[in-house]
C-alpha cells in the first residue's frame, strides 16, 4: 500500500479528511459511507448510577446480526443503554459501507465503520452516561449474570474488571494480559490452560486485559488508541484507564465466556509498536503473583511461532511447577490429575453421563488433597499447559484418547467395552474396568492387568429421604434417552401394564399418551425423583450387561433408597443388598412392578429402605474409588521411581 493511503487508513496526521458519501454500485445505488479513520476524543457524560453496554462489533458479521445476542444479553441484564459500533481493521482506504443504525434495544455509536477496535470504542464513549460499562465485543459470548459480577468486582482498587475468556474446546483463552517485556506485545495469562485454573485467580490483580470484556467506572473510560491489532488495543485501553484511576486490572472468572472467533489476526501495524512504547521503562511482577496462587512460576517467555510479523512476535508466558508444587500433605503426595472424558465441551456436553461422572470423581479426589482439572474431548491435548499434569484419567467411553507424554497414564473402562484394542490398552500404565467379567477376561487374553473397579454415586445428593412433592404419586419411572427405538424395559413396562412415567429425548411417538413426562431431568433433580418412585426401570447395552458393566444409574437410585429393576447382568443381585432386582420376562417384570408386589417384588419398609440406601452410598461412593485410584497411582509412581 502506498504510504499516503497508509496514512489516510490509520488516522495519521497529515492524513485527509474521509471523503463524502458516495454512490455503491454493489448496494443498488444506496448511499455508502467510507470508512472512519477518525478516533473521537469527546468525553462521556456519566450519570450516578446504572450501567451502560458498549457492543463492539466486526462489519464483516454485523449485517448478519452478530451482535444481537449481546444485545439481548446486555438488556435482560439491566443495562440501561446499548451502543453498537462497528469496525473492520482490514478496510482499505477506499472501503466503504452501508450505514450502521440503531436496532430493536440499541442505538449505533456513528453511521460510519470504524478503522480499528479502538476507535469504534471511542466513537461509543460521548454516548455513554450511566455511572458504569461494559465492553463487550459481540466475539465474546456473556452470560445474563456475567455483567452483574463485572459491575460488582469493581472498587477502590479494582477499576476494571476483566472477564476470564473460553476457547471453543473450554481451555483458557486469556485470565487477563501480563507484560513479559517492555515495549513488547502483552501475553496471555493462563492461554490454553484448563479452566479450573482461572476459576482460582478471582480477583487477583494482572497487568490489563487483552480480550475486549470487561468493565470500569464510566469516568474512568479513557481514550483508545489507533491501531490495527485489537489485542495491543485493547491491552492498552485498560492499563490507560486503571492507571488514570490509580487503580488495578483484576480478573473475575464468570463461567461460560466463550470467544466464538479467532481474536489473534496476526497483524500489527507501526502503530502498535508506538503503543507499547507508552511501557518503555515499566516492570510489571503480576504474572508471578497470579501464577504464585496456583503454585506455578513463570517460565521463560517465548515467542508464538505462528505470530507475524517477525519482530513482534507474540509473547507467551509458560507456567512451570514451583518449588512447593507437590507438596506433602497428611494425606501424601498432591498431585494434578486430568480427567478426561468423550463429552463436548460446553452446554452441548451438559447432559452426558460421563459428565456428572466426572465431576463427581474430581470432587473425590479433591477431597483427598488432590488437584483436578476436567478435559473434554476437544481439549485432551493441551500444548501450553498438559506438561503440568502428574496423572492423565481417561474414562473410556466413546473416543480413543491420545495418551499424556509424561504424566502416569491411567485408564477406566467404564463403558462400550467392545471398542477397546488391545493395542489402546497397551498405552496406559494402569488399568480399571467397571466390568469384573471384561476385566477378567481381557486381562487373561492380552496378559495385560486390568482390576475391576465399579461404578459409582454420590451419597452426598443421592441418599434416602422424603418424597417430593412434585412427583407425588409417582409409581414406575424411568429416566433416559433413545435414538427412535423402543428401549427394551420401557417397551416390557408397558407390556405389563406398569403405571409407567418417562424422561427422556427421542421418546416422541413411542410411548402411550400420557407416559413422556419430558425430554430432560437435571441431574440435581434426579435424587428426589428416585426417592419418590416406588420403583425405577433400568437397562444396558448388551456389551455392558454381557460384561458386567453395571449402570451409573443403578448406585444413584439404589442409594436414593428407590427398588430397581433391571436386565440381567452378572452379579447385580448380590451386589445391592436387594434395592435391585432382575428380569427376564415381561411376566417377571409384572410380578416386580405390579401394584400387588407378589413374592419377589419390594417388601421393605421406609427405615429398612433407608438403612440399606445408607448402606449402598457408603459402599459405592466416588470416594472409595477415588481412593483405590489414589493408591494404585502412588504404587505406581513410587515404583517408577526406584
């Protein structure tokens, strides 16, 4: 690009004023804008209370409605104003735009499309005027909640609240920006860590925020600067305003904060390296602090080899294990696990088994001094933080998961055992199966050791109790999803005439009227289902009733205090103290669940049903296998280290 078409894009000075509205023969003769080099200085007017919403907004996504979401957001969380500007940081300086206008809950900063982040912002603020705001781009997907928790983290010292930012695959984005070197770019705290990490650093102080989301005092908003790259932009823009308020940058872990598009556009432009130049002579010992908190220490900074250009590299701030990091506790050795499960990060994950399982399992072992963070599918490979982990858990469900390089790997089977080879099992150091007989017989035919290692509840939400009024009445439930065909205990409960009621997704046409209850029952609903039903259905796949492979649900429910029934798998009727009894026959499934209860069906009494629920969560509690877990990776390690 030429130099003066240079200067004419970034604002410089000497630059010409942009050119009038002009005709866009591609907009059907509408009248476009060019593209707003400018960057407004005018201040805002803000007001003693409420807050404002400023959405920030790529023009490449804002005619396809990007930033309605955070529109609605911004408004069902209170916000009193909603200011939309757009940008485009790849605009020429011949590009222009249709109008930006204000929509249904919110009005545009300008008509024009900013140049840069920094000056669609500037454009928000004399628009501004209530006592706080909020800077969101539309990117960065906020719960309803998040903004209040912002607001709240604000204070003396606090002057702007940064929002600790998700990748898609539910690893750390950013927990705020720390400066490895003066007059270099800013670093991401915690990039590519697990989540679990940043939830520990609410509100400790870092260096600014390199996401654009977060929140300040209205007065305290100070003027962006010009430049194509956001992340400097935006890093600048906070540290500017924390420092006119005398004040820190302090992280608020919120949850679900999700960046829905890549922030890093490998660009800088000259006027980024004339940014940080404002931190020539600054130190800043917020990445130790911060890292201090997690026992980690910082490495040596490093370079993003995919960052461009040369000079201006992104740096990255690697955190290593410090000197106390395992620390020896009255309960031994603190180690950092990794459970990792088939599950999809985020909502579209909610509602697996294997998700409920796992944090039940990282309660545990967290109960016995360990360290947990929870890896779904997409994060089962962490490049910048997995060198941290001392054991890598897999609980073997639907994926074949790539082994740690260093940390003692440890494998679960706890269901779809067919899927399993024995070149997979042949990866791990150790191994577990929630199936004795697979176990027994695999381990017999590979020569490999594999134990016998259960399912789990636990008795802490699944116990006996009373019922509960919202499933008063209830007599045979089952909860559960299908794939569009008829579950074998359903379909035999409704054969034998069982005073049947379903949850569960796929169900829709199958059942008789009236016996699909709904599509989901949140887990932390479960418990009270299972206590208030005289008798809970269950089945298996095949694989895992030939197999041994006993359900999850048959210890919540069995705990609960509830008598289940189910298909045969070997050794359920010993295992259960008599909470939970087999079919083979639709006329022996009407004889457990019939009203009359003839021989064989439920005859204990409320106490007798509550000591043996009791008795059950005690038994089969994640506890317990945590502990088994526990001590099998200790012997390990120790043995791998003489």
């Amino acid at each position: 690009m030429a130099r003066a078409g240079l200067r004419r894009l970034l604002g410089r000075p000497g630059s010409p004023e942009p050119a009038t509205s002009a005709p866009d023969p591609t907009d059907g003769g509408e009248p476009s804008l060019p593209v707003d080099t400018s960057l407004v200085t005018d201040a805002p007017r803000p007001g003693d209370d409420g807050f404002d919403v400023v959405v920030t907004v790529a023009e490449s996504v804002y005619r396809d409605g990007a930033h309605l979401a955070a529109v609605a957001a911004a408004r069902a969380a209170g916000a009193s104003s909603v200011v939309v500007s757009a940008y485009d940081v790849h605009a020429g300086p011949m590009s222009v735009y249709p109008a930006v206008v204000d929509g249904d809950g919110h009005v545009a900063a300008r008509a024009t499309v900013a140049a840069t982040w920094g000056g669609a912002v500037a454009a928000a603020r004399p628009l501004l005027t209530s006592a706080s705001v909020v800077v969101q781009d539309a990117s960065i997907t906020v719960p309803v909640d998040g903004y209040g928790r912002l607001l709240r983290a604000l204070g003396q010292e606090a002057r702007v609240a940064l929002a600790v930012v998700r990748t898609g695959d539910d690893v750390v984005a950013s927990a705020g920006a720390v400066l490895p070197r003066a007059t270099a770019p800013v670093a991401s705290l915690l990039r590519g860590h697990p989540a679990e990490d940043a939830d520990a650093l609410d509100g400790v102080a870092v260096f600014a925020a390199d996401e654009p989301c977060f929140a300040t005092r209205t007065a305290d908003l100070a003027v962006p600067v010009r430049t194509v790259d956001t992340r400097t932009a935006v890093a600048r823009l906070t540290r500017d305003t924390a420092d006119g308020a005398d004040g820190d940058c302090v992280v608020v872990p919120l949850g679900r904060v999700y960046r829905t598009t890549a922030l890093r556009e490998r660009r800088y432009d000259t006027d980024a390296a004339d940014a940080l130049l404002a931190w020539g002579g600054r130190t800043d010992d917020t990445a130790t602090a911060a890292l201090g908190r997690l026992g980690f220490v910082s490495g040596v900074p490093s370079a993003d080899q995919v960052g461009a250009p040369v000079a201006l590299r992104e740096p990255i701030v690697r955190a290593e294990r410090g000197p106390g990091r395992l620390t020896l506790l009255d309960r031994g050795e603190r180690l950092r696990w990794s459970i990792r499960i088939a599950a999809h990060p985020g909502p579209r994950g909610d509602d697996w088994g294997d998700t409920f399982f796992a944090r039940d399992l990282a309660a545990a072992l967290r109960s016995l001094g360990q360290e947990v963070v929870v890896d779904h599918r997409e994060s089962h490979v962490r490049p910048f933080s997995e060198h941290l982990d001392d054991v890598a858990l897999t609980l073997r469900g639907l994926d074949d998961t790539p082994v740690h390089p260093s940390a003692t790997n440890v494998l679960w089977v706890i269901s779809h055992p067919d899927l399993l080879t024995p070149a997979e099992l042949a990866r791990y150091d150790l191994r577990f199966a929630a199936g004795p007989a697979w176990a027994s017989r695999t381990a017999s035919s590979t020569g490999l050791p594999i134990a016998p290692l259960l399912q789990a509840t636990d008795p802490a939400r699944f116990h006996p109790g009373s019922q509960d009024p919202a499933y008063a009445g209830l007599d045979t439930a089952f909860v559960g999803k299908t794939r569009a065909v008829f579950r074998p205990v359903v379909r035999d409960a409704v054969a034998a005439g069982a005073d049947l009621a379903v949850w569960g997704e796929g169900w829709e046409g199958l059942l008789p009227e009236g016996v699909h209850r709904g599509v989901f029952v949140p887990n932390d609903e479960l418990p009270a289902l299972y206590r208030s039903a005289r008798v809970v259905l269950n089945d298996h796949w095949d694989d895992m009733a030939r197999d041994g492979f006993l359900s999850n649900r048959l210890f919540d429910a069995a705990a609960s205090g509830a008598l289940v029934v189910t298909d045969p798998v070997p050794g359920v009727d010993e295992l259960f103290h008599g909470a939970v009894r087999t079919y083979d026959s639709v006329e022996a499934l009407q004889a457990l669940v019939g009203v009359g209860l003839v021989e064989g069906g439920e005859a204990a009494t409320d106490e007798q049903r509550r000591v043996r629920g009791e008795r059950i969560g005690a038994e089969h509690s994640f506890a317990r296998r945590a502990s088994v877990l526990l001590g099998a990776v200790r012997s390990a390690r120790t043995a791998s280290a003489r």
